[in-house]
C-alpha cells in the first residue's frame, strides 16, 4: 500500500501520480491510498513512484499490510478494475468491427487500409495484454475482451482476403 501526498501545485503532478496508480493497476482505498496485491514487481513499481512522488516535493510511505477484515471487498473492487477495462476492450472491438464494416461498404479494399486496420488490432491487442498482466486475481471481465479480440481477428482475416483478392485483380 502506497499513502503519499502531493503539491498542491502543479495540478499536473497530481495527475501524473493518478494514472501511474492507475497504469499499475492499483485501487485507491481512500484519496492518496492505493493498493495492490503483493509481488515483488508490484513493490518495486510502487518503491520507484514513492521515489517520484518525494522528489517532486511530496511524501510517500510504502507498506506491506494484510487485511484483516473487508477482504472480500477489497478484492472485488481490484476485480471491478479490471471488468472496467475488459469492458472497455471490449467497447473498442466494437468500434473496430464498424470500421472494417465501414471499408466493406465503402469497398476500400486496399493495402494501405488493410495495414491501417492490422496496427488497430496489434494496439488493441497490446491493451489487452497490459490488462491481463494487472489482473492477478481473475476478473471475469476477461473472457469476453478475448471473445471480442478473437472476433476482431476473424474479421480481420477476412477483410485481408477480400484486400488480396480485389488487389490481385488489378484494382
């Protein structure tokens, strides 16, 4: 657990320490309290923060702790995290999908659009990967993010054999 406090001023210093804690995917039990479960690279993420956090002017304290009660709660919330982002994957698939929806209907079935498409999924992938390494404690979330990828992927491999097949023809 990492209980620090920031400057007031800049605001953008308590805005960098918030989505660091969040990158990490770490759970806020308080304002300027957050948690995560403990290994030894979520020690070393927080112990390099605590770093930042001082020499920017501010304080931090860095804690091993158990939970002695609400446990159940707290896992929940780091599960409801993870469901959040999952969930945003998922939104994002969505939104992929309707753009290769969008080239068929405009019948743009080119190298340039098919490669353009490729990176969309290599980033969606990425996220979920990102995601998935923060979720150590089984968000049920995650199956349909990679329900959703795998979606993404089958269509992408169509789309990439409509590209082929109107390239090849001269088009």
């Amino acid at each position: 657990m990492l209980v620090y406090k920031v400057p007031a001023e800049p605001t953008r210093l308590r805005a960098g320490v918030w989505r660091k804690i969040k990158g990490l995917g770490a759970i806020y039990l308080q304002n300027s309290a957050a948690a995560l479960p403990h290994s030894a690279a979520a020690e070393r993420a927080l112990r390099v923060l605590r770093n930042e956090i001082v020499e920017m002017g501010g304080s931090g304290y860095l804690m091993e702790s158990r939970v002695l009660a609400g446990h159940s709660d707290i896992e929940q919330a780091f599960n409801a995290a993870r469901d959040d982002e999952y969930e945003e994957i998922v939104d994002r698939c969505e939104d992929f999908l309707k753009q290769i929806d969008k080239e068929y209907r405009a019948e743009h079935f080119t190298y340039a659009e098919l490669e353009e498409n490729d990176e969309d999924l290599a980033k969606l992938r990425n996220w979920f990967a990102k995601v998935e390494a923060r979720d150590v404690l089984g968000a049920g979330g995650r199956d349909a993010a990679v329900s959703a990828l795998q979606r993404c992927a089958e269509t992408l491999d169509g789309y990439a054999a409509r590209v082929y097949a109107e390239e090849g023809e001269g088009r």
